[in-house]
C-alpha cells in the first residue's frame, strides 16, 4: 500500500476514534465543509488524480485533528 494512502488510514482511523468517544468539537459550519470536501472526493464530481484525492484528505482530516 501507498504511503500516502497508509497515512490518509491511519489520520481517519483517529478522527473515527475521536468522533466515537466525542472528543470532536467542531461548529455546524465546520462538519458541514469537512463533510462536503468528502463527499465531492469520494462521489468524484470533480474528476482530480488519487493523489491529490488523498492529500486533499489528509489536509482536511490533519485539520480536524489540529482543532481537537
């Protein structure tokens, strides 16, 4: 496996852990554009390559992580 895609697992295996023990203080607003950055690179709206499908994950996931 990757090692980018590696790190993106591990980053969402934490934000998962951290949401399931509600350690996760983010606004409406924030769940709203983090669900929405996910959504778009998941149902691939906008077509873009799996690496940068990965660090735009890794980017928003770092960012729910940082904010905890």
């Amino acid at each position: 496996m990757n090692v980018k895609l590696k790190v993106l697992r591990k980053v969402l295996e934490e934000a998962i852990d951290n949401i399931d023990a509600g350690d996760s203080n983010h606004s409406d607003d924030e769940l709203d554009d983090i669900i929405s950055s996910l959504t778009k690179l998941n149902r691939g709206i906008k077509r873009i390559s799996k690496r940068e499908a990965c660090e735009r994950i890794v980017v928003q996931v770092v960012l729910i992580i940082i904010s905890n």
